[in-house]
C-alpha cells in the first residue's frame, strides 16, 4: 500500500512539473536595438534619400531635464553644440518652435570646428517651446542629422 501512494505521489509530482514547464505560446522574436556600430561611417555610401541619425544636439548652460525638455533660462546665451566623434565639413543648426507644420529655421552654421562644433543662441526672453537639430555634411557628400532635442523657456 506504501508503494502504491509513493507511486501516485511520484506521478503526481511529474505531471505537475510537466504542467509548468508546457508553454503553447509563440516564443516572441527578440527585439534588436541599434548600436553606434549600425551607423555608417562617413565614408559609407548612404542613401540621400534616407538620413543617417547621428550624433546629439547638446546646449549649455542650462536648467535640466523636465518631462523629456531641457529647461533653458530666457535671455542667457547658449551654446548649442553638435556631439560626435567624426569630423565633419560643417555643421548647420536648425531650430523649431513648436506647432503642426512649422518648418524648423537654419540658426547658423559652423564651418571651422575650432571650438567644437557650436553656435551661440541667446533664448528669447518672452519664452519659447520647440526642438533643435543639426546636419553634419562630410567631405564625401554624406549628411547625418541629429534627432530633435525638445527645450523649453518660461515667458
């Protein structure tokens, strides 16, 4: 009789294990995330057609982050700065105030990279709310552009 209970219980204890361990849904595919090395070189041969994003729009000095905006203080003058480790032809920096269709506004150029390549923005002082970006063009033709970094000014 000890035999048969230890048996039941055995065979209970395998179907339970069984049980845990059966999965009928799809295995999901793995998500991919690019990495620095999934962008081209700027000697790639890339699509004009399709922009290469690369690099970051920096500005300082500046008031932090809040809700994914950077917080700038009205009527200080920034710097706003093209990051990235390659070397460029020139750099153009555009600015979009926020709004449907609003085309963003070529700032300024840096042609010269003596200083990183950067501008100097004074922020109005009524305030404003939009996004900046830059485009890096090479010597081969190649254009990469930054994504947007949203900044916000109080009135």
């Amino acid at each position: 009789m000890l035999k048969l209970v230890l048996r039941c219980c055995l065979l209970l204890l395998i179907m339970a294990v069984a049980a845990c361990t059966l999965n009928t849904s799809p295995t999901p595919e793995p998500v991919v995330l690019p990495t620095a090395s999934d962008n081209p070189s700027p000697q790639e041969t890339v699509s004009s057609d399709v922009p290469v994003i690369r690099g970051e729009v920096t500005i300082t000095p500046n008031e932090g982050m809040l809700d994914n905006w950077l917080q700038l203080m009205p009527g200080a003058t920034v710097e706003v700065l093209w990051a990235d480790a390659e070397t460029p032809t020139h750099v153009e920096f555009y600015f979009a105030p926020t709004g449907t269709g609003i085309i963003p506004e070529l700032i300024g150029t840096d042609s010269t990279g003596e200083d990183g390549w950067a501008i100097s923005w004074t922020v109005p002082t009524q305030g404003v709310m939009g996004y900046w970006n830059a485009k890096a063009y090479f010597a081969d033709g190649s254009m990469w552009e930054t994504a947007s970094l949203g900044v916000y000014a109080p009135a």
